[in-house]
C-alpha cells in the first residue's frame, strides 16, 4: 500500500512537472529578425507566471505581448502597476512564428520610463 501511494504520488508530480513544461515555449518561436513596436493602450493584464502578458490594443489589431517572469518584471521596476489595464504601452520586441498577432517583448515604455526585459 506504502508503495503505491509513492508511485501515485511520484507519478502526479511527473505528470505536474510534464504539463509546465509543455505549457511554456521556449523563445525560439520568435523571430528575432523581424522586430516590432506596438503602442497603444493596454486592454488586459495578467501579472503571474511563468511570465506576465498584456494585450495592447495597437493601430491595426490587439497584439497578444508575453513579458518577463514577474520575478524579474518587479526587479527591473516594473510590478503590476506599470502594466496596468488603460495605461499606454509602447512594446519593442519579436513576432511570433506560431500564434497570430502574438509578440514577445524586449522591452517596453510607459509613462515616460523604458523598462528592459531580457
């Protein structure tokens, strides 16, 4: 029964460790050789794990921006006040090769200040 239990438990937190790995992509679906800058006036904000995202509604469309962990985000001075819904955003960074209208930023502006990300 002891043994069970361990190999239940050991296998869930496999299973656990499997999904986030599959969830978060690396930076290679991004590319690099085609950077952009969308500005406009963020529209939602999510502030967690594994990195913290905005849409920005820009010129032509709502560009989905993967930001830097929340971590880092917060270390480079900018918690989620920065990135907050209704504040403008200008956001430099690359397209991605796989979900339309999606970005991941280098960095980005807001009121006045740049924040880098990487």
């Amino acid at each position: 029964m002891k043994h069970t239990r361990a190999a239940i438990a050991g296998v869930s937190m496999l299973a656990a460790t499997t999904m986030a790995a599959v969830a978060h992509h690396g930076w290679g679906s991004y590319d690099a050789n085609k950077p952009v800058t969308v500005e406009g006036p963020i529209i939602t904000s999510t502030f967690e794990n594994p990195h913290a995202t905005i849409a920005i509604k820009g010129a032509d469309k709502v560009w989905t921006v993967t930001l830097a962990p929340t971590s880092r985000m917060i270390a480079r001075g900018a918690p989620a006040e920065v990135v907050a819904v209704g504040k403008k955003v200008s956001a430099y960074g690359y397209p991605s090769t796989v979900e339309m209208n999606e970005m991941r930023a280098e960095r980005i502006s807001v009121d006045g200040k740049t924040y880098e990300l990487r």
